[in-house]
C-alpha cells in the first residue's frame, strides 16, 4: 500500500521560522515518516519563485534550485541543490532498506542494472555539469 504525504503547506517555512531550510526540516523527519508508514512525500516546487517568500508555483527561473544570488535570496524558500540532494538521499536510503528487509530490490534499480538509487544522480549530475548563463 502506498501513503503519500504533503510536505509542506503554502507558506511552511516562513511560519515555522525555518526560511531556506524546508529540505533539511523534512530529510531529518524521513525515518520517522518512514515508520508511520509514509513511503512517498509530496514537495513543493524546486525552482527559484518570483520573490525571496515564493513557494516557487510562481516560478523566476526553472534551472535556479537556490544556487544563484536572485530575487533577493542565494537559496530559494526551501534551501539549495545540495540540500535537496540530501534529502533525495535520505529517502533512497530509506527505501533501500525497506527493499532488503522485504526480500527483493526495486524493479527500476534491477533493471538498470547498477546501485544508483532510480538513476537519479545522474540526471542531477547531466544539470550540475552545464553551464548557465544567467542574466541579471
């Protein structure tokens, strides 16, 4: 059976005083998450929105996941690319462990053939190894 859970609500970070810092909020909730049964969560947008407070459905710039200096903030509402990396990290390990204490690895994983968690590294590596021009 599949739970997902929303992790956010429209202006989470600003209320709980935890401004740039939602990805690591929620990596840190992860196991507790995981052993109330929730296996899937619901985040927000990762972009950069139109101001510092955006919770990013109004989005400034699709490719800017809190690593640029705009819109009055280095990081966007909800932290940076690396944190949110972590916080994919923390949920593939999670799931990892739930695959080996059921007996069987993930489909996707098997089917691919190697120990990366969903391929998702590199997708994020194919991002990180571009260049982007951003205009001011």
């Amino acid at each position: 059976m599949a739970v997902m859970m929303q992790a956010f609500y429209w202006d989470a970070p600003v209320k709980e005083d935890r401004r740039g810092e939602w990805w690591n909020v929620i990596a840190e909730k992860v196991p507790q998450l995981a052993a109330s049964g929730v296996n899937s969560l619901w985040l927000p947008p990762f972009s950069k929105g139109a101001d510092r407070d955006s919770n990013g459905y109004d989005p400034y710039d699709y490719f800017d996941l809190g690593d640029f200096d705009q819109k009055g903030s280095l990081k966007t509402l909800y932290g940076n690319r690396a944190e949110l990396g972590e916080l994919d990290q923390a949920d593939a390990r999670l799931q990892d462990e739930r695959h080996r204490r059921l007996g069987h690895q993930s489909q996707f994983r098997s089917r691919r053939g190697g120990n990366q968690p969903s391929g998702r590294q590199e997708k994020v590596d194919k991002v990180q190894s571009k260049e982007w021009k951003v205009s001011a």
